[in-house]
C-alpha cells in the first residue's frame, strides 16, 4: 500500500495541482492524506486514477479539532480493502 502526505490542497479553481488532481493523475499511490485547504471530511472521497484504480483521498481539518482513522484489511484475494473509516471529534477537556 502507498500511502501520499500531502500538502497540496484538496480542490482549487482552474488547473492548479491539489490533491483531487494528483490523485487522478497517479498510477500508484493507493491513499492520500491531505491538508493545506483544512477541508473536513466525513469519509475518504474515491478518485480514480489514470489506470482506473481507486484512490482515496481524505482531510480531517486544522489544529486537531478532529481526527480521522481508516482501517484497511490486506488478504491474498484482494491486496487491500477499506474495511471501516471515521472521524473523532476532540472536545475541550472539563475538569468534574
């Protein structure tokens, strides 16, 4: 599995590289994990890229407000499979 950290941006007007275009323009990057544009996602977006494979792409947002996990399953039938993806919310701790 190839895993890209990006800081490019997930999505710009006009032709600028982001990760939205970088994954479609790939040949084997399998996720990526973006930031620059602190876009919140619920779940990874799919892209595919130049060869016709899947590539996610996912941003959790700014300052660890919230952070994201995906867990993948790796078999011998099917080399990878996004099993489950979420988000945690991170509150402000309270003193009781």
């Amino acid at each position: 599995m190839v895993i890209c950290l990006s800081h490019l941006g997930f999505r710009y007007s006009g032709n600028k590289v982001s990760d939205e275009i970088f994954a479609s323009q790939s040949e084997n990057i399998d996720l990526i994990i973006g930031g620059h544009t602190h876009t919140f996602f619920d779940k990874p977006l799919v892209y595919k890229n130049k060869i016709g494979d899947d590539v996610l792409v996912n941003q959790v947002g700014w300052s660890g407000i919230i952070l994201g996990r995906l867990d993948f399953e790796f078999s011998k039938s099917k080399n990878k499979n996004l099993r489950k993806s979420h988000t945690v919310v991170i509150g402000k701790k309270t003193r009781e």
